[in-house]
C-alpha cells in the first residue's frame, strides 16, 4: 500500500513538473513574441519555439538564463515587396536572465550563433515582377558550384534557376502592365507563358535575378499542339529583349534578422531563400529587423 501512494505520490509530483515546465515555456514565447510585435511593428504576433530536452527542460534553462536553442518565426512587410515576406531566425546560446524578460530588458542580448533566413513566396515574387503567376525552379541538375564543388558542400551566392510566367507580346506590351486586364488596350496584346533560364546571384547585401534567355520550347511553333493560340505563338526576336527585362531584378537583403549579414541564396519550394549565419553576437531580442 506505502508502494502504491508512494507510485501515485511521484506521478502527482511529475506532472506538476511538467506543467509548471510548461507554462513557463509558453509564457515565456509568449513575451518574445510581444516585445518583437511591438519593437519590430509586425501585424501579428511572431511564432516563438523556445526548444528543450529531457536534459535540458526549459525551467531549468529559464533559471540557469541559458537558453540552448530558440526559433523565431514571422511575417514582415517590406517597402519594396508588394505583400509579406518570411523572416527566420534560429538562435543558440542565448543569454537572457528570466528577470529581464520579466522587465522587458531585452536588449543586448549575447548569442553564441545566429541563423538568419528571408524567405520570398511565390505570391509576393509575381507581384514584385508584375507577373502575377511567376513560378520559380531550381535548375534540373545542380552537381557544383563556381568552385567545382558538390552541390551543399559550400555557401551558395549564385546558381541557374528556371523562371516560368504569362507575359505580353507585342509592340503594346509595355502598357499591359499598368492597364485593367479587362480594357481594351490589354485584350489586343498577346500573352504568352515562357520558361526563363535565369541567374540567381547574391552580391553582398543584394540578390540578383538576371535573366539569361528564352527556353528553346517557347521560341519554335507547334502546329500540332492543343493548346489554345496565344501558347502556340512563337516569340520574336524582337520580344525577346522586353521579356529578358521583365523577368530580371534585384532585391534588397539589408532587413535580415538582426542585421545578420546574407551569405547565400538558394530557390527552394517555389521561394527565394536567402540565408546567413553571425557567431558570437550580440542582439535586440525586441527588433528583428534593423
């Protein structure tokens, strides 16, 4: 009988634990998730991990003020995307005493590594391009990079990607982009979806997509196809330039997290990812871009 009130005594007494652990846990998320609302002024609360283990429970990193490892995850306007982009950040090594959080002093906060990662969607791509269904590709082989390296093997600052979307054709082309697809002006210009071989490139605090050429497939006639007229329509050398043009730009990468400076750039999942690590650093765990 002493065994079983004893059994039931240490489970009470586990679980407890686990909800104090708990709690702690999401009150803690919880404040990040604030301070970096109201210090970042994001339109909705970021998502923040705080990661334990059975070594390491979160009460006992919230007393010790050593955090082992922490996410963040939020949506972000920026002036020169139409639309949000996603911004990432991994922390490790975070040195933040419980009663600063408490008092929301969370600035200058000493971080052994920093990850830091923009993601750029389909969606806001085709509005930043004034391509509506822009679609992004990685290239369909990628062994090395410039160095001769395996692919993964190093950072990634510039590759071949394949870009695909509906643009207009013809001398009238120009005007289609700022006219109501249901004017008169956009129903006489042609569209067509081209496939793009494009250079994705990050040069210091910039990415750059330049693209290169037309696919083949879109540049010879099929008369045999089933597919409606506009997408059997053959493009012109003389559309060939504005098409280049409209698939090429530049994008600033000066608002990554905490000011992590970028270090690569990759098109994964239809994204452009943009990613660079800072070790020994110190941040303001209330303002996620700078």
């Amino acid at each position: 009988m002493r065994f079983r009130r004893l059994l039931i005594g240490l489970l009470c007494l586990a679980g407890l634990v686990v909800l104090l652990d708990f709690g702690v846990a999401a009150y803690s998320e919880y404040r990040v998730s604030r301070l970096l609302r109201t210090g970042s002024d994001l339109s909705a609360d970021p998502e923040i991990t705080f990661h334990e283990s059975l070594r390491h429970p979160f009460v006992a990193q919230a007393l010790d003020g050593q955090y082992s490892n922490m996410d963040i995850r939020a949506r972000a306007m920026r002036p020169d995307i139409p639309g949000k982009i996603i911004v990432e950040a991994n922390l490790k090594g975070v040195q933040l005493p419980m009663r600063q959080l408490i008092d929301g002093e969370v600035a200058q906060v000493p971080v052994d590594e920093v990850q830091a990662r923009m993601r750029i969607e389909p969606n806001e791509l085709g509005r930043l391009f004034k391509i509506p269904d822009l679609q992004v590709f990685g290239p369909p082989t990628d062994k090395s990079d410039d160095s001769g390296n395996a692919a993964g093997t190093g950072p990634k600052t510039t590759g071949i990607i394949i870009l695909e979307g509906t643009v207009p054709l013809g001398p009238n082309a120009d005007a289609v982009a700022v006219t109501d697809p249901r004017s008169d002006t956009a129903q006489k210009v042609t569209k067509k979806k081209v496939h793009v071989i494009a250079e994705l490139r990050l040069e210091g605090s910039e990415v750059r997509i330049t693209a290169m050429s037309i696919a083949g497939r879109d540049l010879q006639a099929d008369s045999d196809s089933v597919l409606p007229e506009q997408d059997r329509t053959v493009i012109s050398e003389q559309d060939k330039p504005a098409i280049l043009a409209r698939f090429t730009h530049t994008i600033d990468t000066r608002n990554m997290p905490f000011g992590i400076a970028p270090t690569s750039v990759e098109a994964i999942a239809g994204q452009i990812v943009v990613e660079g690590t800072g070790r020994a650093v110190t941040v303001d765990l209330d303002r996620l871009q700078r």
